[in-house]
C-alpha cells in the first residue's frame, strides 16, 4: 500500500511541480519581499531553471502596479509556463492532455511600504500566488506574508510565511502533507558599478521551509545593466531531494531570470541651459 501511495503521489506531482514558483515580486525563489511593482509601470520577467538531466518550465509573467497611493501599494500578475508537455510527461488527473489554460497562473499583493508612517516601520506584505484554472492541477491558491526592514551596511532582511491552498499538490515524496512553512530572505545593498553596460550589482538569497515542490533556497547576484534592465542568476536547491530526482534526476538547479521594467511615463523635459 505504501509503494502505491509513493507511486500515486510522484505521478500528481510530475504534472505539478514546475508550477509551484509562479512569481509575483520575488527575492529569489519566493515572495518573501516587501518590494511591489510601481503603479502602473509593467514588469516583465522570463525565467529559467536548467540542469543536465532536467528542467522546470520556463515562465514568461507579466505584472504590474494597480495602486497609486505612496502608503499602500499593490500588484496583480499572470505567469504562464511553457512548454505544457513536461518530462517526462504526463496529463490532467482527468487523463487529458495538459495545454496553455492549464499552465496560466494569477498572482496578487498588497503592501504597506517601509517607513510609511514612522522611520521605525518595517514593510508588510500580504498575497497569493500560483492561483490556478485546473482543480487539483494548477489551483495551488499559494497565500504569503513578509514582513521586511533595511539596514544599513547589511541590506534588506524580510520574514515570512506561507499555506497552500490545495493540500493535494503540497505532498512530500513520502505521501504526507506539507503546506505551509516560513521563508527567509536577503538584499544586499547596491553595489554601485555605474560603468557603460553595468549600472550596479545586488546580492540576493532566500529560503521556504517544507517538503514540497515549494519548498527550496537559493543564492544568487542581479545584474542591472539599467536601472530597468537586469538578469538574476544562481543556484537553486531542492528541500525534497527524493521528490526533485524522482521528477528532474537533480535536486539543483540553476537559474537565469531576466527582468524588464517598462515605464510610459513622459520623460522629464531637460533642463535649461
């Protein structure tokens, strides 16, 4: 009975488990950050996750600043994952094939931004994630909470927790049920290059607790070529090494994430001489 338990919970999570990071603002791996997209200014993000024997999807997301206000913030996001045929491969629970709708996810965040009503103030976020279309397939309802403060010489440190919605797709390697979990996160301060082709460099690093497909850390550089242009890139590790190799044949990964900020907003005319 055990080893079907195993064999049925290695199948659910071969349609599932490259879904499980669709990505609002992040540090790394997880949302565990207080930063929220700019009102009205599109972020848009493709990421990578590669190794010799495997790969999760890559993502392409789009989200975007929804308030105006300096002392609540708020984004909304869509990610989709291609391609749908995973590797090894399987379908739907309904025995379907899994196509675009399947792998289209909404995300959501509000924050109180650091320092909005005293110097002492740390950022606070609440959100959901991977909020998917597909019953027991893509509807992971991954809710969040960070709470982040900077300081100086050390960068940004933030705190959080997490709970998935679907208790189905938060399964361990070993059958049991693992949903919720605390997260860890690190900025550091601007390194600031300011040379042709390199504005600056960050440092970043974070961790989620658990035994599921959620559940990872990594540490990695940005490199900003623009204040709006930059590439994340790192390694990323696999708290359920068992689940990962039985899916990928790895528990690491690295990663490439490239970020595109797009802002309409009408240049400021230059000044006169």
């Amino acid at each position: 009975m055990k080893k079907v338990l195993e064999v049925v919970v290695v199948a659910a999570l071969l349609g599932t488990a490259s879904a499980a990071y669709a990505t609002p603002s992040t540090t790394y791996w997880t949302p565990a950050t207080t930063y929220t997209q700019p009102f009205l200014i599109p972020h848009i993000t493709y990421d990578t996750y590669v190794a010799e024997k495997g790969m999760l999807q890559n993502d392409y997301g789009l989200t975007i600043g929804v308030l105006p206000w300096e002392k609540l913030q708020g984004e909304v996001g869509v990610d989709v994952f291609m391609p749908t045929a995973r590797t090894p491969g399987l379908p739907l629970p309904s025995g379907k094939p899994a196509y675009t709708k399947d792998n289209t996810y909404l995300n959501a965040k509000l924050t109180l931004p650091e320092n909005a009503f005293a110097t002492w103030q740390p950022g606070v976020s609440v959100g959901m994630q991977s909020i998917g279309f597909t019953k027991n397939y893509s509807d992971y309802n991954h809710l969040h909470g960070t709470i982040a403060k900077t300081f100086p010489y050390v960068g940004n440190l933030g705190v959080g927790g997490y709970y998935g919605g679907n208790k189905n797709l938060y399964v361990s390697s070993d059958g049991k049920t693992e949903r919720s979990g605390f997260m860890l996160a690190w900025t550091s301060p601007d390194l600031n290059v300011k040379v042709t082709g390199l504005d600056k460099i960050v440092f970043v690093a974070d961790y989620a607790s658990g035994k599921n497909v959620f559940g990872a850390g990594g540490v990695g550089a940005v490199f900003y070529f623009t204040p709006a242009i930059d590439i994340l890139t790192g390694p990323v590790w696999f708290n359920d090494s068992k689940l990962f190799k039985s899916l990928y044949g790895t528990d690491f990964m690295w990663t490439v994430q490239l970020d595109v900020d797009i802002d309409f907003s009408k240049p400021k005319p230059a000044p006169k001489a």
